[in-house]
C-alpha cells in the first residue's frame, strides 16, 4: 500500500518578527489607537472565527453557501474544469473544499496567515481528497498579494469568499484588486461581496448573543501580548461593534471598561474608560458599486449571482 500523499506547506511569513512589533507599537501609539484585523487570526482566532460561521446572527458563510448551491452548474460552467484554485484567507479551506466536487480544480492552493492551522486543516482535507495536489502558502496578503512561482504557473481562479474585500477601505481594495488581477494570470477571481442591508442585521451578525464574536475581537489582545510582549488584560476591555452608515461599513473596537496602562518593551499607553482600539472594518457595497469596482481594477467582464434577499453577492470577474 502506497503511502498518503501529504500537502506541500511553503511559509512566507517572515521569521522576523520585528516589523510586526513595529506596526503593532504605531498602531497602539497612534491618536486614535488600531491595530490590523489579521492580527485576529491567530491559531485560537482562526477556530474562534470558524465558530462565528456557524451562529445565528452570522448570515454571510450561509447566504453565500446557498448561492453557491443554487448556481452551482452555472458558476463551474463559466469557470470551467482543471483550473489550479487558490484560496485566499483559506482558513479551514471547508468553503473551497464544498466546490471540489462541481468545480473539479486540478491543484488547490490554501492561503493563510496562520501557518499552523493551515497545516493542521490541509492534513485533513488531503485525507479527504488523496489524489488533489494540495499546497500550502504561509503568508500575509494584506499588504501586497504576490504570489511564489512555487504555486504552479498559469492561469488561476483566485476564490476570495465571505466578503474579505470588506477588510479593506474602497481605495485599499482597489489596489488589491489589481494586484489580484495579476495573480490571476490571465484566469480569474471568484469573490464574494456582502450587500447593504438593515442595520438591525449588520449589527447582529457582528455582535451574536452566545457572545462568539466578543472572544473572537479579545483574543486579539492575547496575539498582540505576544506578538509584542504587552501586558494586555482581556478583562479590562469589551467587545463594541455597529455598522456606521455614513462609512457603509461595519466597525470593530475594544472598548477600556476602566482606565488602565498597558506596557511593552519600549513603549506604554493608558488607555482611559471608554478609549477604544479600531480592529476591524467590514465595508457593505451595492452590486453596482461592487461591479465598478472590479471594473476599476482591471476586470472587464463580470458575472454577478445573489441571493433572493439581496443580502450578498458572488462575482465571477476576468480580464
């Protein structure tokens, strides 16, 4: 019996921490403290955001999932069979994985900032699926997406699901965008984009009753703890989220339950009751503001796919 084929597992990420410390430290530092949201994903974080997926409130992995469902046969015809898949923010790679069967891709490339749990689920998917060619990257795109000839050459179906882009202001996702243009190497992008809706629903989805996503935005200060050697307490900080309509975005901040100084090598800040620290954004669009966005970036031909509420949208965009 021949032995299981195991994934191919190519890190990136910097063994140097120090310009992580820095960024964190000007983050904190700044007027009106922040620290970036892929600072959230941290190995706890990542199964933490996995459970949020699964909660009540949290419409967007189910809306979308039901428009993949729904269009299945439609969005494989016009991606077409054999294509090499790469998975951007791949997480526990089970949204990719659920296109396997219709999308047929002959290679799978899992994108991830945490490194050990992207080992850990492309181990079990591998188990899964035993003849896929299955290869990790290791890496933050957050900053510049530039993928390794390592990944295979050719054209490629980037897969963005979940509306990540929303991570990132209009202008930040428009150069992402275009760096994602030429990734694809002359394939595509395949991306999932959450809609405006009413905000009794934005608000909810970012703020569920069993309190998952609250243990999701503190964990972040256990990663800063290490990443930078602070002495945040969890305890000393809440979970606020709502959506701003003037943004069109949803806001994530840790709010000072009381004032409290927080100390790091090289550097201090108090933080008085009521002081927050900006983790995230989630940007809500239109679908014509989302498609002119694409277009901007260098897609020319665009094909959009929602669900019957209207609450998200899935473009399949090309050049």
């Amino acid at each position: 019996m021949s032995a299981m084929r195991r994934p191919r597992l190519i890190n990136r990420q910097p063994a140097e921490a120090t310009g992580l410390r820095d960024e964190l430290a000007a983050g904190l530092l700044a007027p009106s403290a922040h620290v970036s949201p892929k600072f959230l994903y941290d190995s706890l974080g990542s199964r933490l955001f996995a459970a949020i997926t699964e909660v009540e409130e949290y419409y967007p992995t189910r809306t979308e999932a039901g428009i993949f469902n729904a269009h299945a046969e439609q969005i494989a015809a016009s991606i077409g069979p054999g294509c090499t898949l790469v998975d951007l923010g791949a997480g526990n790679c089970a949204k990719a994985c659920n296109l396997f069967p219709t999308l047929k891709p002959a290679r799978y490339v899992a994108v991830d900032i945490s490194v050990d749990f992207l080992a850990e689920s492309l181990n079990y998917l591998q188990f899964r699926h035993p003849e896929m060619d299955v290869t990790g990257l290791g890496c933050d795109f957050s900053s510049r997406l530039d993928l390794p000839d390592e990944i295979g050459s050719g054209p490629r179906v980037l897969f963005y699901p979940g509306s990540s882009i929303g991570n990132f202001t209009p202008d930040q996702a428009l150069v992402f965008l275009q760096q994602a243009r030429d990734a694809s190497q002359g394939g595509g992008m395949l991306i999932g984009i959450d809609l405006v809706k009413p905000q009794a629903i934005l608000d909810a989805a970012y703020d569920d009753a069993l309190g998952i996503t609250a243990a999701f935005n503190l964990n972040l200060l256990n990663a800063v703890n290490r990443q930078l050697g602070a002495n945040f307490g969890v305890s000393n900080f809440r979970h606020i989220a709502f959506f701003n309509a003037e943004q069109s975005r949803i806001e994530m901040h840790l709010e000072a339950r009381h004032t409290n100084t927080v100390t790091w090598p090289g550097g201090e800040r108090c933080f008085v009751a009521g002081e927050r620290i900006h983790t995230e954004n989630s940007y809500k669009y239109t679908v014509d503001r989302a498609n002119s966005l694409l277009n901007a970036a260098g897609f020319r031909r665009t094909r959009c796919w929602t669900d019957p509420k209207g609450w998200f949208a899935l473009f399949w965009a090309t050049v």
